[in-house]
C-alpha cells in the first residue's frame, strides 16, 4: 500500500547512538513489500526495561508475555516485526513469540525473559515461524544501523519516521534520551500507543522507571487518539544501558530523579504527538484543552469525547467552525457539566459563551484559524479546577481509503 507523506509530517531528527544499543533491521518479507520489516536491537548486559501495554482483553502473545517479563527488570535484546501483529492467533502465536525469543537467547547466551517481541499489522494471520526465523538471522548477521532505519522497519500504514531526542543532567553527568515509534491508525491508547521505544545512557533502577514511564504516560500516550480503536499491540518500552556511567538513580526523591523525569516526559510527549501527526487520512492537528472541571481526569474524559467524535472531527476536516458539535461531545461524556455555564473557543477566539452564540462573534477569524493545519479547541466547563489537554487529528476520507483495503 503506498501512501502519500502526512502533511502534518515532521523531518526525522537526528539520533544519536546509545551505548549499550546496538540496533540492526532485515527483511523477514512477512508481507509482499521491498523492505526490511524485521528490527533486532542487542542491549548490554544490566540493562533496565520498564514497559506499558495495551489493556485489551484481546492481546496479542507479544504483549502477554510482555506483561510477565517486565516484572524481571532486564533486557538483552527486542524484536520488532511489522506487516503481521500476530493476534488473535492461538497456540500458534504463542510458539512463533517463543521461537523468536529463544533464538535469540542462544545467540545471546541470556534468558528467553529478557527478549522483549513486538509485532504490528494484519490480526488474525499467525506470525511465520519460517520468515521470523530466517528474519532474526539476517538480523544478527547484518552491520548495525542508525534509528532512522530503525524508524522505518518499524512502520506500517506510517506515512513517515517518527523519532524525537532530548537529555537531562544527573548530577555532572549528561544522559541522553532517544525515542522511536509507529503508529497512524487504531490509535485510542489505553495505556500507550501503537510501539514506542525509548533508549537512555542513564543508569536507573527498574522500579523507578517503571514508576516514571508509567506517570509520563498520562499526558503524552494517553493523551492522544485518532479513531477511538484500541490496538491488541500497544507497546511502550524504555531501555536504560546505564553506560553514561551516572550515579543510579534509585528513587524520585532528589533534583537529579527530577530532571531524568521531566526529560522523559518530554520525550513522551514528542513521540505521541509525532502518531497524531500521521493520523491516517489526517489534514490537521487538533489540540482540545479542557479548564474548569470537576477534576482532572473528568477533564481529561470529557476531553476524548470531544477528539473522538467523528462529528467534531469531521467538521474540523470540512473547516466548518460548528460549535454545537462541541456541546454534543461535551454533553455525553458521561461528566458533570452545565449548559448555562459552558464557554467554547476555536483559535482563542470565544464562539460561545453561557449556554449560547456570542453576540459579537465574527466567524471571519475562526474560519480563517480552521484554514490551518493546526487547530486549536478551548472548553471551559466552569464548575471546578480540573483540567486536561487532548490531541487528535481530523477525519477524512482518506481514512476510509486505508482500512478499506488495509489487508491488500
């Protein structure tokens, strides 16, 4: 399937290198594709891993034994397949997640637990034990690449690269913090995204990145959706090699915890945002922030019904300023609200206000902020301090076009 770049696209960042990550992508051909579709990334010995996974009750193998690994700490190596999510796939699922990972604890002279599998595509087709095989093979004869390569083995219906980098300082020492990951459809995380990977120099201990991975997630992964789906995949893991040779970082309670924890949550932020970008069939960025409720996660709730309205979405894509969408989304979210005291803005510019049209309003600005590519949604509530900011992306028909024919 090839698809046109987003126009929401971001240019690839420059990446550095983790010591202590050796990454390496091959061509497994799990679909009828020229390109290397299979991702093997070798972790130094002592390094940490944290991870989110999806809460669908319907979970590919990946993700179930992922949920049971992570309780170990330590990773030597990951394993990415794209073209084939390996879900809803029985015993043979599960042989093919386990085949993968003692493969390559052979290769690596380490436990199957700390090989971490992930796979993304079709449901319902059984990963190729055959390909996979051949695949980790290539991988772990091929010349080590950039995260750029990686980036892209990665990627399905993904129209382009999504990486994001930043650092933070523990006490005279600098770490670095790298992220990939992929995903443009079947995006309503319920706990992440589609895959994300993020690699640290930092050295951390397991429970304490779990602890931070965990609260970045609320207002970057779980912050974003473009079609209300939940995957059966949803994948993030962070890699910490600790080769930056810090002091390690044990627990939240210094200024250095601090700092590792605010850059991770950038980097969070970044790579969520980057998914949204590559909404499939998307033409704008929406961000809807939502002030003045009940409470936080009330905000935050009321906030998803509005993104993920297709009415809401759909008037954004058609750059109609149609504010009783807004009101509908707000009205069923299940959340306190009053109609009398409800304020609506678009691009800052206040449409509503009490329960009604502002008699002032020009629709000449509004209309003229809906020409953009970035749109801006502002719900005041009125009733309490809670607050929370969504982003999603617009709905069109080129949405319609990809799933129609998404297993051709």
């Amino acid at each position: 399937m090839d698809l046109d770049r987003s126009p929401l696209a971001r240019s690839f960042p420059n990446l550095p290198a983790i010591t202590g990550a050796t990454p390496r992508v091959a061509r497994a051909r799990y679909k009828t594709w020229d390109r290397c579709d299979l991702t093997l990334v070798e972790f130094a010995k002592g390094t940490a891993v944290a991870g989110l996974f999806t809460k669908s009750a319907c979970a590919s193998p990946e993700v179930e034994a992922g949920r049971v690994q992570i309780g170990g700490g330590s990773a030597r190596a990951l394993v990415v397949n794209a073209g084939n999510a390996n879900a809803f796939t029985g015993a043979a699922g599960r042989e093919a997640v386990e085949q993968i990972q003692a493969q390559v604890a052979d290769e690596l002279d380490c436990s199957p637990e700390q090989v971490f599998v992930s796979s993304t595509g079709v449901i319902g087709v059984p990963l190729p034990k055959d390909k996979a095989r051949a695949g980790i093979a290539a991988a772990l004869l091929a010349e080590p690449c950039d995260w750029l390569e990686v980036a892209r083995a990665i990627g399905t219906t993904d129209t382009f690269e999504k990486g994001a980098t930043t650092t933070a300082t523990i006490g005279d020492t600098e770490v670095t913090l790298i992220g990939v990951i992929k995903g443009s459809g079947m995006i309503a995380p319920d706990m992440a995204t589609m895959l994300g990977y993020i690699v640290t120099d930092a050295a951390i201990e397991p429970a304490l990145l779990q602890t931070m991975l965990s609260q970045a997630n609320g207002a970057s992964f779980g912050a974003i959706t473009v079609d209300s789906d939940t995957s059966t995949s949803d994948t993030v893991l962070a890699f910490a090699t600790g080769a930056a040779g810090n002091v390690p970082l044990a627990d939240d309670d210094s200024p250095e915890a601090e700092a590792f924890a605010a850059a991770l949550e950038d980097l969070c932020g970044q790579l969520a945002r980057l998914v949204v970008r590559d909404g499939e069939g998307a033409s704008k960025f929406i961000t809807v922030k939502v002030t003045g409720a009940d409470s936080d996660d009330s905000a935050h709730r009321i906030g998803l019904s509005i993104a993920n309205s297709p009415l809401v979405k759909t008037a954004i894509a058609g750059e109609d300023a149609n504010w009783g969408r807004v009101v509908m989304a707000v009205g069923k979210a299940g959340e306190p609200a009053d109609r009398d005291r409800l304020s609506i803005a678009f691009g800052g510019i206040e449409v509503a206000r009490e329960g009604r049209a502002v008699e002032t309003y020009d629709e000449a600005p509004v209309a003229a902020h809906l020409k953009g590519q970035e749109i801006d949604i502002d719900v005041d509530i009125d009733l309490g301090d809670g607050q929370a900011t969504v982003y999603t992306c617009d709905l069109t028909h080129g949405y319609i076009s990809i799933n129609a024919d998404y297993r051709s």
